[in-house]
C-alpha cells in the first residue's frame, strides 16, 4: 500500500495534495494552515521501510523491559517502605528510652538535691553554735571590760577622796592663805617644752 | 500491596508532582557537560532542579571513556517514589546496570553490527 502511494506520488506530484504551490513565503516557524516552501514543492517523501522481524523482536524486548521496570519500581518502593517503618519503629524506642533516661536523671538530681539539703541543715547547726559561742564570749568580754571600767573609776573616786583632804574649801581658806604667804617659793621663771627650767629667766 | 494508606500517599508524591530524571546540560560552546537531575517536568531544562544524582560527560577523555557517575541510592529512593526517567537517562542507567538495558540500545547495536559486517 505505501508502495503504491509512493508510485502514485512520483507520477502526479499536484494531483494528489490540493494545497496552492505558493502564495507567499512564511517567515518564522511554520504552522500547519501555512502553505509548503517554494524548494519543497516538488520534494516526495519516502517512506521509511520497516523491517518486520526486527519490529517484532523489538516489540517483544519492549514488553518485556516495561515488565522488568515496573518490577524494579515496586522493589524499590517496599525497600522506602521498610526502610520507613524501621524509622518509626526507632523513634519509638527513642522515645521509651528518653522516658527512661528522663526518669534515671530526676531520680538523680533528688538524690542530689537531699545531700545538699543534708549538708546544708549541718552546716547552719555548725554556724548557729559558733554564733551562740560568739555572742556568749562578746557578753563575757563586755562584762570584764565594764567591771574594769567600774573598778578605774572606783580608783579614781578614791584617789580624789584622798586628795580632796588638801583641798581649799571656805573653811580652810584662811589658813591656806596664811600658810602660801609664809612660804617663799619662787615661780617666776620660764620652761621649755620638756617642762626644763631655763634658768637664766629664773629670778631671785 | 502498601501497608497503609498514608505510606503510599507518600510514595505517590513524585507521580502527583511529575518528577522526572534527566539531563540537565552545562558546560560551555563545544563542550556539552550533563547532569543527572531529580526535576519538575515543567521546569527549565537547566533550571532549578530538587537532586543532583550524578553526571555524564558526552566528550571522551585521554583513555577514550564518557565517564558517568551515578547516585545508586538515590535513583533507587526517586524511582521508588514515582519519578519518570527520560530516554537518554534510561539508556545510559541500562549500560550501567541499573535498570535492564534498553531495547532500542540493543536493536541500535544489531543495526551497527550488520552494517559494518
């Protein structure tokens, strides 16, 4: 059949496509209303000669590869699958141990937690006696240092009775004043810093 | 075949999205350089692509080979998933072993041989 066409395309090349010869020459990509080119007017087109045995064999190997790869596909396909279940079946288990894990550390950190509270509470024990110690030895030293202070100035007290034996009071003045006239001591002179007499002040 | 539904709606996330592996061209003039890209279909030819997995250079080097390289393992993830392979990848994933070689390689071969014999 193709044959024939071809024969018959050879003979009549205008019989057999009504199309106008040309009109016009079409710029750009040429769409399928446009007419032919100017140069391929008169061109006939073989057909290309198919070799049935070869069409056959390439056929059958074309069912056959379409056949493999769909099969490789699927293959590929339940490894993702498992490969995807393998992740989750994981993330579980992760999951069961970081509970574990979560549950090991605060069990931990109690145990933590009640040594230091142990060390704690002995700790304040020792500092609240050393502070009672303390306060008892300030009281202890206040009371020393305020029973010396009584006895200085018992001391003085003392000290001032005795003296105040020489003292010149309204009565005895009379008398005192008799007794420093009779006395001759003479005061008029100068001293240093260091309580010397300079004796060239001292008068006679 | 699927275990349940929401594993397969996964798998079936590159046929929804039509994702193909082919080539992508690089190189410069006189010099063509491909590579074996995880892309939309709809994309650019050398646009943005998701995966790179491999490369095949088309010029022979000093030993007279076009060196391919491949990422077996993600082909086998894209290919599970979906993804479509164009004719030039099919046939050099065929020369390499990972899909079964292709007819018209084999046919293409015949033809050359009855040629030159």
């Amino acid at each position: 059949m193709a044959a024939l066409l071809a024969v018959a395309r050879r003979l009549s090349p205008t019989l057999l496509h009504q199309e106008p010869t040309f009109v016009q020459a079409v710029r750009g990509r040429k769409r399928r209303t446009d007419p032919k080119a100017k140069s391929k007017v008169d061109l006939i087109r073989d057909p290309i000669l198919i070799d049935a045995v070869e069409t056959l064999v390439l056929n059958e190997r074309y069912t056959w590869y379409k056949v493999i790869v769909e099969a490789l596909r699927r293959e590929f396909r339940a490894e993702r699958v498992k490969q995807y279940q393998q992740h989750l079946l994981s993330l579980q288990n992760s999951a069961k141990e970081d509970t574990e894990e979560y549950s090991r550390l605060l069990a931990e950190n109690a145990a933590e937690n009640a040594r230091l509270a142990r060390a704690r509470v002995e700790r304040l024990v020792e500092e609240q006696k050393e502070k009672t110690e303390q306060t008892l030895l300030n009281m202890k030293s206040q009371a020393e240092k305020e029973e010396a202070e009584r006895k200085e100035r018992e001391e003085q007290v003392k000290v001032l009775k005795e003296e105040s034996k020489s003292f010149i009071t309204f009565e005895n003045l009379d008398e005192c004043i008799e007794e420093a006239l009779k006395d001759d001591k003479c005061y008029n002179f100068a001293i240093n810093r260091k309580g010397q007499i300079i004796k060239r002040t001292r008068s006679q | 075949m699927f275990v349940c539904f929401q594993v397969s709606a996964l798998f079936r996330e590159a046929v929804k999205r039509r994702i193909i592996l082919r080539f992508a061209l690089g190189g410069c003039t006189n010099r063509p350089f491909y590579k074996l890209v995880v892309a939309n279909r709809r994309r650019a030819r050398d646009g943005p692509y998701i995966e790179n997995l491999g490369s095949y250079d088309p010029m022979p080097n000093s030993e007279g080979e076009r060196l391919v390289a491949v990422n077996v393992n993600g082909i086998k993830r894209w290919l599970g998933s979906g993804a479509e392979v164009t004719l030039p990848v099919a046939k050099i994933l065929g020369l390499g072993g990972i899909l079964p070689l292709h007819p018209m390689s084999i046919t293409a071969a015949e033809r050359k041989r009855r040629k030159s014999a």
